[in-house]
C-alpha cells in the first residue's frame, strides 16, 4: 500500500492509485473497504475501464452478481479488447440462468485465449446445461459442442479432475457408459478424497452392471458421510437391484 498511498497524499485525485489499493485490499479480503476504491477511482475517472472491471469483480465475490454486470458492460464498451472482463460477465451471465449470453461470451474468450482450459471447461458445462434445461426440444448440437470443449480443456490441462469428472457426466447422459466410467475413474485417481468423484463414478458402475465395483465405490461415500441421504438410497437401489 505505501507507494500507493503516498501517491493519493501527494494528489487525492489520482483514480489509478484508488484503483490499485482496492485491488491490493481485495486480495486481502475486504471487499467493501475494496468495492469504496473501485467506486471513488470511477468518480475521479469514469473513463478508466480498469476500475469498472475490478469494481465488478469485487460486486460479483461479495454476491451482488445483478450490481456486477453493467459493471463488467461498461468495462467492455470502454475497452472492447479486454477479455478478462468478458470471460467474468459470462461468469454472472451463467450463473442467473442466461445460457446463451454466457456462451455467446465464451465462444469470444476461447478464441482470444485458445491454451486456457478454464474458458473451455466452463464452456461445456454451459454447452451441457442448456441441452439439458432446453425449454423446448434439446438441441443435440449442443450436447457435441459440450463434448468437444471438454475434451479440449482436458487436453490444456490433463491434471484436473473436475474436467474428467465433468466429462464423465456428460458421456453418462450420451449413454457411452464406458468412457463415462474411464473419465470418472481418472478424476477419482486424481482427487481420492473428493466423495463426489467416488458417487459419480459408483453410479455409473452400476449402469455398466458392475454392481460389485459400484457398491465399493458407495459404500466409500458413506463410510466417509454417513449423513449422504443421496448415497444411501444409491446403495440401497443397488443393494435391491444385488438382491439384498
């Protein structure tokens, strides 16, 4: 804070020192102590897109994702190239139901940032989610698209289990069981103590009739969570199905 400080002592005025203490104070997770610099910069200097797009960012943390996005428009009206902008108001776009704007921003993004896997990954998981919430018939364009920008985050970034995980989801709702139990048996290895990978893939175990593997796999879940009422009934289905 010191250089930036002394910069607002020596000229009160200058919108760029407000806006640099706030992002210095945002990171140490005073987001309101943050969002009042954001605002004071884009008093002093409306035209500085910086701050409008820090000052959205600090709404959206702090839950205020309806405040975040004329935010996030006015950074992009004063900076059209500024992608970090565009890849966070899709992020609030998704989040309140817009499917088609967030994916209209993404298609953007993963252009302008063709080796970043998080845009391709939030990408598919929009893809997937609006095959599956379509108001009228699904559209399996997008269920293809949803696939192919999972697999290519996956390909950025191999190590990530969630990208597995979500890709295993996926090729369950395709009825490739098998690529289903692959992709959730890498996201289990990657993350063994994440009791979501273990449910997901004893789920699909069972669809692949390996009753064994997928009751191992639940029973996991609720020696770990014995208050998982979701596990429970999922061993209780598979135990009815064993004939226990």
């Amino acid at each position: 804070l010191p250089p930036f400080g002394a910069g607002i002592a020596l000229d009160p005025e200058d919108a760029v020192s407000h806006d640099a203490i706030g992002v210095i104070v945002a990171d140490g997770g005073d987001l309101p102590a943050a969002i009042a610099s954001f605002r004071e910069a884009i008093r002093l200097a409306p035209g500085l897109a910086a701050a409008h797009f820090h000052l959205a960012m600090a709404l959206e943390r702090s839950g205020h994702q309806d405040e975040a996005i004329p935010s996030y428009t006015r950074a992009l009206r004063l900076r059209p190239d500024l992608v970090e902008a565009r890849y966070g108001l899709s992020s609030v776009t998704g989040s309140i139901g817009d499917l088609d704007g967030a994916i209209a921003l993404l298609r953007h993004v993963v252009t302008a940032l063709p080796k970043a896997a998080e845009p391709q990954h939030n990408l598919g998981i929009d893809y997937w989610n609006r095959y599956k919430h379509a108001a009228g018939p699904r559209q399996a364009s997008d269920l293809d698209n949803a696939f192919a920008a999972l697999k290519t985050a996956i390909a950025l970034a191999p190590d990530q289990a969630r990208f597995h995980s979500a890709l295993g989801r996926l090729l369950a709702d395709r009825q490739d069981i098998d690529g289903a139990v692959a992709s959730l048996r890498r996201a289990r290895a990657l993350e063994p103590g994440r009791l979501e990978h273990a449910y997901d893939l004893g789920l699909a175990l069972r669809l692949a009739g390996d009753f064994t593997g997928a009751e191992d796999q639940i029973r996991a879940v609720v020696a770990a969570d014995p208050a998982n009422g979701l596990a429970r009934r999922a061993l209780a289905l598979l135990l009815r199905t064993k004939g226990d």
